[in-house]
C-alpha cells in the first residue's frame, strides 16, 4: 500500500497529490505482468490517497521513484494480516507511508546554522537547494532540519513586494528602487547575485524583522555554484526507512483484499 500523505496544508497539496498518484499509476503500467493491473485501487482518505498495489516489489520501486522526483519523507512499515492456510505461514502487507515535506520553491526558510533567511531554489528528499538573502551564498540542507516554524515567507500565499529599478547608482553599488504599490522610493546594495544590470526592470522581496529582503532575479541553480554545503548534508542514498507502523490505520484494515488474495494481503 503506498500511502500519500500532505503535510502542512498548502494551495499546491492538492495539485502535488494528483501528479503524485499519476506517477503511481505510470510506474505500475510499465511494471505490468502478462497484462495483471499492478494498481488494485486508489482511495482518497482523510490527509491523502491510499493506493494499493499487486505485489510488494512494485511497491518498492515506486517509493524509490518518489523520493527521487518528490520532496517527501517515506517509511517502511508491515502488517500482520493472516495466516496462511496450508502452510501456517504468516501473511503480512507492507506500507509505504509517503509524506510531503511542507517545503517548496519559492519559499524563504530561516537556516539554523546561521539563522539567515534563504530562498528555496529546488527541493529533494535528500537536499534542499537555497540561496542566502543576506550574502547570496548557495547552501544546501537536508528538509529534517527545518520545521513548519522555519517557513518566513510561504510561496504561492503570501504576497512579495514589487520594486521597480529606477536607477542604478555604480559609484556606489547601489541601487534606487519604488515600491510600485505605494510609490515609496528606497535605495538598496546592488549586490551582483541579485542579477539587477538594468534599470527598469521589476524585482520582488518581503518583509521580516524590520528588513527588507530580496529575491535575485535568476533562481536557476548553475553548475559553477560550488559553495560549501553545510553540516546537515545527507547523501542521497542515505535510508530513511523506519518501522512507526502504517499512517491512517483505520484506512486500511487487516483482510482487505488485495490483488484478489482472498482477504489474505499480498503474497
């Protein structure tokens, strides 16, 4: 059973869930034996989706190939759910229990390590990619070491203040900038990772703890970004497999059947 589950509620869970239970289904259609459907349902259930699977090894892969694409966090758990009848052999259904990390592009995280806020550039299972407000540093995490709390600025539900360059001032590496909401005029360091080299153009920031921040213009990650990562790294094919037992058990009872194993779970 591969258990979809959100996190923090989010505008984007909804649309996130969807492309996630597509990729479920794509995974299992090219897995497919002499024809056998590896998908046996999907049942939306509260937080989620519940998807049930044919065999164990399907499973398996999927969850792999989630934690590759997706920003999530997956643990294994088994259930006792029968005996075999001829061989006395207990029956167990294996869960993956896949839950989505509240992070996401766009978002500003506070980074514990030096409690700067950074703008989230790409997100992984194993990393999340940022870029320092504050000295335009690349750094990289792992998603374990932030929390909801370390969310200042949330992508897609709070608004960025718009400025535009009204001039760039290279005597002195600054810049002017108007808010063009309330045509406030302000000046701020030209810093070159903001990517601002003409006037005119429209840059974005946010408000936090009585300073305004920035957002750089480019939030591509670049092949020559080698700064140092920080301590929290993790390598990509660490485990995070741990036995808490199956998410939602009342959404998946023992005796369910699965694959048509006569209520006896997978074999």
């Amino acid at each position: 059973v591969i258990q979809l589950r959100t996190g923090m509620k989010r505008a984007e869970n909804e649309g996130l869930l969807e492309r996630m239970t597509r990729d479920v289904q794509a995974i299992a259609a090219q897995s497919s034996f002499h024809g056998t459907a590896q998908v046996t349902s999907i049942e939306p259930v509260a937080g989620g989706v519940d998807i049930k699977l044919a065999s164990k090894r399907i499973g398996k892969v999927i969850a792999g190939q989630l934690r590759k694409k997706y920003c999530v966090d997956i643990k294994e758990s088994f259930k006792l759910v029968g005996i075999e009848k001829e061989t006395g052999t207990p029956t167990t259904r294996l869960f993956y229990a896949i839950r989505l990390q509240p992070f996401l592009p766009g978002d500003v995280l506070l980074l514990p390590r030096t409690s700067e806020p950074c703008l989230v550039l790409k997100t992984t299972s194993a990393m999340l990619h940022l870029i320092s407000l504050v000295s335009g540093k690349i750094e990289r995490a792992k998603p374990e070491v932030f929390t909801e709390d370390s969310i200042v600025f949330q992508s897609g539900k709070d608004r960025p203040i718009e400025f535009q360059v009204v001039s760039l001032n290279e005597a002195d590496g600054t810049m002017n900038l108007m808010d063009t909401a309330t045509f406030e005029e302000r000046v701020e360091a030209m810093h070159p990772w903001l990517g601002v080299n003409t006037e005119g153009v429209t840059i974005t920031g946010f408000h936090f703890a009585d300073t305004i921040y920035l957002f750089p213009l480019d939030r591509e990650i670049h092949e020559d970004d080698d700064s140092p990562a920080v301590a929290d790294v993790v390598e990509d094919d660490a485990e995070d497999v741990m036995d808490d037992g199956p998410l939602d058990d009342e959404s998946d009872e023992p005796g369910d059947d699965i694959a048509g194993n006569d209520g006896t779970g997978d074999r």
